[in-house]
C-alpha cells in the first residue's frame, strides 16, 4: 500500500485515492463546501452506520460557520465540535485505507496535509450467542464474536480492574487484521510480555484469517504432540486464565482467544467444576481422565491382547471372542483399522456438510452401515464395541481430540505389532515428549512433571473454592 503523505490539493488527493483503490466501488468519496472550504468525507461501504454518520457527522459538519482557510476548519472542528469519541489523525494514505477498511470515516480538506479519522463503525456482525464447542450448564451462555471489540468489552465487563490492558496491534501486509493482546500487569511473569511481543514480530504473512495462522509463532518450534497454546470460545474462562497470569491474542474475524501459556491439565478442567461442590467435580475430573486413557488405549489394548496375550482373559471371555473373531474375514488388525477409518469419514462428513444433512448422515451411517457391517460378518461385535467405548471416550475431552485421533491409531500399530511390549515402547515415548514440551519456560505437563505438591489441589482433586482462594495461584509458580 502507498505510504505518501496525503496532497494538500483535495483534487489531486482524490486522484490518489482512487489510483491506489484502483477505482473500487465500495470507496465512497462525498465531496462537500462547508465554512467557505472545499472538503471530502471518505468511507467504505457497508463499513459505516448510516445513521451515525449523518446524525453525527454529516449534520454538524455542514453547519460550521464561514473561516478563514483550512487550518481555521481543523481547528473549529477539534475544539468546539465532538463528532466522534475515537478521532486519530491521518497523515499518509497507508493510515487513510487503514481506518477506512477499519469503519472510520476520513475528513480531508482543501490545503491540508493532515486528515480526520471520525469512529463510526456499523457492519454487520453476529450477535453474542451461546459458545457451541465449550458447553456448560452453570455458567455464563455468552461467547465471543467475530468482532475483535465486542469481544474486548466482553472482557472489560468482567475485569473491570484497571490493572487489564489491552493492546491493539495490526498484522498481515494486505489483511491487516486487528490483533489484541489482553493481560494483567500485576500478574502476568516478568519477561512473558515481551518475548510474546518477539515472537508476533515475526510474523509477515500477508493474511490472518484464523487463530492457526497466529499460533505456530508462539509456540516453540521443536516437534510436540500436544499444543502448548490453547483457546477458548468463552469470555469466562479467558478472564480466569489472565487473573492466573495468563496472556490472551484475539483476532479480529475469529471467535476464538488464543491463552499463553497453556497446561495439559487444564483440558480436562471446566468452568462448572468450580460450580459443583468439590467431591462431584473431582469425581467427574477423573472420570475424564479414565476416558481420555481409554479413547487412546482401549483398542490397541483389545487387538494386543487377543493376538499376544490371551492367557489375560478368562476362559468364558475368551471362547466368545474366540467364537466372534473366527466369522471375519480379515485380521483384528486390520478390522479395527477399518472400523476406525469409518468413524473418521463419518465423523468429517457430519462436520463439513450442511447441518440438516450431517444429522442424516450419522444416523444412517450408525445404523445402517454399522449394522449391516456386523450382520455381514466383516466386523466382529466386539471391536465394534471396544471402538465405540474408545470414541465415546475421546468426545469428553473434545479439545484433545486431533492428539487422540492420531494417538489412537499409533497405539494400534503399536499393539498389533508387539503387543503390550509395544504398546509400553510407544507410552513411554509420548509421556517423555509431552513432560519434554514448554512454551516460554512453562513446562506443558506442570504441575505433575516437574511435580508440584501445590498444584495438585486442583488438578488430581477440585479443592473447596476457599482453599483455591487463599492459594493466590499464578502461572508464574510453575515457571523454570
């Protein structure tokens, strides 16, 4: 984009605008006399309230008095009228897009060099709703939006404390998508701020049109299975991580906060255990850990212990899996795997189809071909159960979901090619990779490894909320 500084000739101004805009039909250009000077009202359509914009602008400003040259209008317009509450000055064209595209409306003047950016946004955008992949059934049903400052005043009316900031950058060269870092001065750790701030410095994409654009910067950049930033759709949950010290990216156009650092414990927490009283919630938080163990293990343990180690059943348990594998045609192995892929496809083609006709698509899939997989004889009942135990499993902790996905078919080959030894072999090289992954000095598996006897009041058990209060826990405590 042109960085020139804005032509005191309005005429020749005009030109340049429309030479770098290249003529576009939405830069609307409202030329207008008004105080004896020759002036323009710049804005993109449907970028501007058009109620705001003539009640507040255009109103005002038609009605100033004669004066004597242009600096007498600048100067009438900045002390004795208030059109807009957000009013940054324009002096190149690259800020004169810049806000234009951003919902401001630019007033330029005959003989100015300097221009007036008025806020007065009004595009559409989706109103606050009910977070759809973060559920609860005590808290707050508000979530984020794809507009960076309602989500900024979601925030703001939940810490009201003047210790919040947020700082509102731009990244992308043609995007230049808003970007907003939320953090607490008084809690984030000393040094966190700024190496986020080295790592955003060296993004130099042209376009940031999701958080996964944003977050491989802020990530260490040695192989881990696990992400060491997370996000969250709900304002609660962000407030509470930036009280513990956190720091949060929003994007503009995305619904989603990106929280640093993030600990993979926390996958496993939600906002109503803090609702329940703690012996529920510290049942339930087990719970998830028992099924995030079995959507993981429990086919590969089932292949491997059919195939290596039948002396661990019972003679009853193992005649009727004797009884039951002997009527498919195909290996355990390869009939998980098919089974598995099936979930898969199904899975994907209820997400990406159109809502009326994924809903269609489960249901025929689930009975029909599932059904009719086990009636054939190609699939054994159960595997067919032991997967759909592992499935069912891995939808509790749906933020961990890409990890056990993969996790779960490495598990498989693992089994089906050495049995427990090589389910062990490969357990072993996931927990060293996962207590081996920090992000900024954050160890991602804190506060088991390395262990800290502190944390474990809400991580292996929910603590009362009065315990938890006079812990005073921050992030900070688990930095190296």
């Amino acid at each position: 984009m042109e960085k020139g500084e804005l032509l005191p000739s309005i005429d020749d101004s005009i030109k340049e605008i429309r030479r770098i805009s290249g003529g576009s039909s939405d830069v609307l250009i409202n030329r207008f006399v008004t105080g004896g000077i020759h002036c323009a009202l710049l804005c993109c359509e449907g970028m501007v309230s058009t109620s705001v914009i003539t009640e507040l602008i255009f109103e005002p400003i038609t009605d100033i008095p004669q004066q004597k040259d242009s600096h007498g209008l600048f100067h009438y317009i900045n002390e004795e009228l208030l059109l807009s509450t957000d009013r940054p000055e324009v002096r190149d064209y690259d800020a004169l897009f810049s806000l234009m595209n951003s919902g401001f409306a630019v007033f330029i003047a005959e003989g100015m060099t300097t221009g007036l950016a008025f806020g007065v946004q009004g595009y559409s955008s989706r109103g606050i709703q009910e977070p759809l992949g973060e559920g609860n059934i005590m808290g707050a049903h508000e979530g984020f939006t794809e507009t960076v400052r309602t989500n900024m005043s979601q925030i703001r009316r939940r810490i009201k404390s003047p210790e919040l900031v947020m700082e509102l950058t731009q990244k992308g060269s043609k995007s230049s998508t808003d970007i907003c870092l939320c953090y607490m001065k008084d809690r984030v750790p000393k040094g966190l701020m700024e190496k986020i701030r080295r790592s955003l410095d060296k993004v130099e994409l042209e376009a940031i049109l999701t958080t996964g654009y944003l977050r491989p910067f802020v990530e260490n950049s040695s192989f881990q299975l696990f992400d060491s930033t997370g996000t969250t759709e709900r304002p609660d949950v962000l407030c509470s991580k930036l009280i513990e010290g956190r720091v949060a990216i929003l994007v503009d156009g995305v619904p989603y906060a990106i929280v640093i650092p993030r600990l993979f414990c926390e996958s496993f927490q939600t906002l109503d255990d803090y609702a329940y009283k703690p012996y529920y919630a510290t049942f339930i938080r087990w719970l998830k850990y028992g099924a995030f163990l079995a959507a993981v293990l429990l086919p590969s343990f089932y292949v491997a212990i059919v195939m290596y180690h039948p002396e661990l059943l019972n003679s009853t348990l193992f005649m009727l899996l004797v009884d039951a594998e002997k009527k498919a045609p195909l290996s355990i192995v390869t009939e998980a795997f098919f089974v598995l892929i099936m979930y898969e496809v199904i899975r994907e083609a209820g997400v990406r189809l159109p809502k009326p006709v994924g809903g269609a698509v489960s249901i025929i899939s689930g009975l029909i071909i599932g059904d009719a997989a086990v009636n054939s004889g190609l699939v054994s009942t159960p595997l067919l159960t032991m997967t759909a135990l592992s499935v069912l499993g891995g939808l509790v902790v749906p933020e961990l979901n890409p990890q056990v996905t993969v996790l779960r078919f490495a598990f498989l080959i693992a089994g089906g090619a050495l049995g427990l030894f090589g389910i062990s072999l490969l357990a072993c090289a996931v927990l060293v990779n996962i207590c081996a992954a920090e992000n900024y000095g954050f160890p991602y598996m804190a506060p088991l490894s390395p262990f800290r006897r502190s944390g474990m009041g809400d991580t292996a058990v929910r603590s009362g909320i009065k315990k938890l209060q006079s812990r005073g826990f921050t992030v900070e405590e688990y930095h190296e």
